[in-house]
C-alpha cells in the first residue's frame, strides 16, 4: 500500500496507524474540525481459495481475462481496500483538501469476525471520544437480472445486516471394532441431526422486517401485474416470500438461513467413532432473535444426544436511518446516481456479516454497500469460485469514492422540495 499510494503516506493531512499490528487506521483532517467526520470500511483478509475447486485462472494470481480480473478478493474486499485508497491518492494529487475530515478503517481478520482489527480501531476510537457521523462499508451492491420481473438494476444499501450464530453439534460414543458396530452409530446419529435441520428450515418471516422497505422502494420498477402484487405487501408478503425462497440469494431475504459447513468424524475404517462434530452457520433474519433461533435447532435436532453448543451469535442490527433527512444515506444515493444513472436506489437488509457491526457504539448510521455489479450467477462468486471484477466496475468502484468524499463535504444536506400542498 505505501509503495503504490505514496501521496497519502506522505501527506500531512493524513495520519496513518497501525492497530493490532495488521490492521490500518488512516485520518484524514478535514479543514472545517466542527462538521461531524465519517468512516469508509474495507478489510484486507479474504477466505481461502483452492485452484483445484475448478478456477479458471489461479485465485491469487490476478489474471485478466476478457475484461475481467480473477482472484480471491477482487469482490471481498479487495475493490473496497485499493477503490478508497486510490480515489484519496487522485484526490491529493489533485491539491484537494476535504472540509470534512474522516477515517479510514482496514481491518485485517474480517473474514474470522473482526476481533482483532475492527474490535480494537473501533475501541482506539471509542478511547478519543470520537463520534461519527456515518459508516460506510462493504455488504450489498448493485443487482442486476436477480429478482424476475424487476425491470433494471437496483443498487441496495445495506441499512442493517441480519444476526448471526455458528453452533456446534456434536455427538460422542464409546469406540470400538467397526465389525461389531452399535445399532446407531455417532455419525448416524450426527447425520441425521443435520438432515433434519436441512429438512426443516426456519419459518418464513418475509414482510415482518426491514426486507419489506426494500421491496417498497421497488414496487414501482416491476412490471405491470408483479407491481400491483409488491405495492400490496401487507396481502401478498407470503406469495412473495414464497417465490423468492426458490433460490438461494433471494431466499436469504426470506428467512433466518441454515447452512451446515464443517463436518468431521472418524480416525480410521475399522474403527467406530468416539466423536462426530458439524457446525452450523445461520444468518438471522431481523424479526428473529438469536435465543429464538437456538430454541428452534433445539426442538429440530430433538435428540439428547446430539450436544448443542453456541460457538458465536449476535441478534440482527439496528436499522440505520433512509429517509430524506440521512446525510449518510442521501450523500450514498446521490453519489451511485451520479456514476449510474439508471439504478433504482432503495435500502436493504444485508445477508452477511460485516465489520461495521463493531462500530455500532460510534455512530447510529451504519451503511454496507459497494458499487459493484451482481448480474445473474456472480452471487456465488462470493466466497465461491472464479471471484471476479471487470476493469470497468473498478474504475467505477474508484469513481464512487472519488465522488463520495467529496459529497461529504456539504455542511448539510439541502432542504428537501416543499410540495405544493405544504405551500
Ligand atoms: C434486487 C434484489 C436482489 C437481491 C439479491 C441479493 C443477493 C445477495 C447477494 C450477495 C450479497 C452478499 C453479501 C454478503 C456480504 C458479507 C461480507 C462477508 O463475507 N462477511 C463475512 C460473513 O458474512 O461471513
Ligand atoms: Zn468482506
Ligand atoms: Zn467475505
């Protein structure tokens, strides 16, 4: 970073720390100290990738190929780290001094829950008294071709994310010679456990959360028949649900979502195994608390033999403000519009889990959003396979914070238009 951004590091509006050895804490002094500063996000760490899982091109190779460049992170987080960073470079380059001063925050173990990196800038913040006046970070972005019947494309700004928990199941037998096995086995009995939190998923709770804003906001975009279902929300809540629960990235609006993502069991084949253990990771959905999400695994697994322990969990986020009085929210809406023109900007609920989250003290607006482009098939990019960015979403991604900083440089935003009936 400081090799290919030598102008922020050297320059004496900024100063730039290191927290918890890894991760990046940058200041950028604003000349007006009285307007409330703000907080752009990104994180440096990325999830493991395997070439061998059928990469088109090595993962951390970066490889462009037509038009796009391959690689872990180029979605998460990596457009995020180096689009900021290269936006503040011009800005400076340029003699461009902010009026309104702000962080940027780098945390290095997103990926493992931010103990480390964001836990700790947050509490070096907290420590200076410092309040902010917004938070930008990574989580939604601009879908295009997802949902059916939703005409263009739709930037959705993550107003909050849903909960989280990771539960461990595990069962322990004694061992013994694999030929002369016990009835029910500990990988049976785990097996099965898993099958039925697979077989049973959570209710369906679309229309009783912040997801309902979302498709609000849109109802205007879908075409004929489909918009008068939308702007009906409070009668056709349960059709919709069931027509977005048929596919995986619509169906995490919908519910609180079960994914069981480690499996482990047995030393060897001829012996019967002392211990099965599963973990299950499920994003909680707004009108959902953590303990009600552990009371239903309980009477799904509904077996005293399967233990169940909670590993890790939060209840979902407050919901950030989106009205026309949100500086943070208006000042993001503007800025997408001014580089996409054609989007419909609407608020959203994030699916995962971000950093933001450990800032929740700081501020009370907390936004997760990214100018990047989902088309049809790219969400299971997302941690999955062949992650990519095209050239031109990365000059846009760089646009938008160009853009943004300097957007936030108003004092206030403008009163909103009186209508003629308020006249
Ligand atoms: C017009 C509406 C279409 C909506 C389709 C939404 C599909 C959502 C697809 C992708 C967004 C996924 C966001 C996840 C961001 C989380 C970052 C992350 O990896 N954090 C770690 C973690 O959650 O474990
Ligand atoms: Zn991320
Ligand atoms: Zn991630």
């Amino acid at each position: 970073l400081m090799k290919t951004f030598p102008t922020i590091f050297s320059s004496s509006l900024i100063q730039h720390e290191l927290v918890a050895n890894y991760s990046h804490l940058f200041w950028v002094q604003g000349s007006q100290p009285d307007l409330l500063p703000y907080l752009l996000l990104a994180h440096t760490d990325v999830v493991p990738a395997s070439e061998s899982d059928g990469w088109d091109a090595p993962p951390f190779s970066a490889k462009e190929i037509d038009g796009f460049i391959y690689g872990r992170g180029t979605i998460d987080d990596k457009s995020s780290v180096m689009g900021i960073l290269q936006a503040l470079e011009y800005l400076l380059l340029k003699g461009y001094a902010p009026r309104r001063g702000f962080y940027i925050s780098l945390g290095h173990d997103e990926e493992v829950m931010g103990y480390m990196g964001a836990v700790n800038i947050a509490s070096v913040l907290k420590q200076r008294g410092v309040q902010l006046l917004f938070v930008l970070d990574e989580g939604f972005a601009v879908f295009d071709g997802l949902i059916s019947g939703l005409e263009g494309p739709a930037a959705l700004i993550g107003t909050s994310e849903k909960g989280f928990a990771t539960v461990k199941l595990s069962v322990s037998m004694i061992p013994g010679h694999s030929s002369m096995p016990p009835s029910e086995t500990s990988i049976g009995i785990l097996a099965a456990a898993v099958k039925r939190l697979e077989d049973n998923p959570m209710p369906r709770l679309f229309g009783y959360g912040p997801e309902r804003g979302t498709f609000e906001h849109l109802a205007h975009k879908f075409s004929v028949p489909v918009r008068f279902i939308m702007s009906n929300l409070w009668l056709f809540s349960p059709l919709i649900g069931w027509v977005l629960e048929r596919k995986p990235d619509t169906n995490a609006f919908v519910r609180t979502t079960t994914a069981v993502t480690m499996f482990n069991a047995g030393v060897k084949e001829n012996v019967i195994a002392s211990l099965a253990e599963a973990y299950v990771n499920l994003r909680i959905h707004p009108a959902q608390s953590l303990q009600e999400v552990m009371d239903l695994i309980q009477s799904t697994v509904g077996d005293q033999r399967v233990k169940i322990e909670l590993i890790d969990g939060s209840d979902p986020l407050p919901v950030s403000s989106a009205d026309e009085k949100s500086f943070g929210f208006q000042i993001i809406k503007k800025t997408v519009l001014e580089i996409f023109s054609t989007v419909t900007v609407a608020p959203g609920i994030c699916v995962g889990n971000t950093d933001s989250r450990h800032y929740k003290d700081l501020t009370s607006d907390i936004y997760r959003f990214i100018p990047i482009w989902f088309k049809p098939g790219d969400t299971q990019r997302f941690h999955g396979i062949n992650e990519r960015i095209s050239i031109k979403n990365y000059e846009e991604i760089v646009a938008f914070y160009f853009s943004l900083i300097q957007n936030c440089d108003i004092q206030k935003l403008p009163e909103p238009h009186s209508s003629v009936h308020e006249l």
